[in-house]
C-alpha cells in the first residue's frame, strides 16, 4: 500500500477534516535544443570501475528513463536513469555525447 504524503499534519480526530497531501509536482520537459546535458566519466564509490553520467536534464522523470533507456541500447551496456541523472556502464563518454548531439542536445563534458 502506498503511502500517502500528508502536509503539516500528524494525527486529527474531526472526522470532517480533510488531509492536504503532497502532489508530485514535476517540471515540464524542455525541448532537447533547450537543454544543456553535462557528460563524465566517474569512478567514486564504483570500486574503481568506471561510468559514464550524463547530468543536467530538465524534465519528468519518465523522459529521463526512456532518453536513459535509449541510451543504453545504442551503448549496448547497463546502467539506470534516476534522481535526474543516467548512469551508463563504461567508457562510453564519446558514444553517449555523439548520441545525445543526434537527439538535439546541447551536449558539454565534464572533466578530464
């Protein structure tokens, strides 16, 4: 069962009363010409294997996961697309940034 996000409230007992919750407000997605991605190679607490992060989308999450599940296709490898970031298995840091430039993205790298 899912748990709801009640707002400012712990416990009432009018049994008129109606709970606020929390809505899950998230931005609207940005066209690709509009958007800035930022693409690393990054290898903190990976136990020294290295991947790819693409960081910087503007959107719901559900275009995050399929631009994420895009990605990893035409990478062939692994990874996860999740708190506004993907995660791509490997050194694919040319590949993803090629990719991502095919899709309309304003692509910058990060780092070395």
């Amino acid at each position: 069962m899912a748990k709801k996000n009640r707002k400012n409230v712990v416990y009432s007992t009018n049994p008129d009363f109606n709970f606020d919750y929390d809505e899950d407000e998230f931005e609207e997605t940005l066209p690709p010409g509009e958007q800035t991605l930022y693409v690393s190679i990054d290898r903190k607490q990976r136990k020294g294997k290295e991947v790819t992060l693409v960081e910087g989308f503007v959107g719901d999450p559900d275009d995050l996961k399929e631009l994420g599940k895009m990605l990893k296709s035409k990478c062939g490898v692994g990874g996860t697309a999740k708190d506004g970031e993907i995660i791509i298995q490997g050194n694919m840091r040319d590949k993803v940034c090629d990719l991502l430039v095919k899709e309309g993205y304003s692509v910058k790298r990060k780092g070395g």
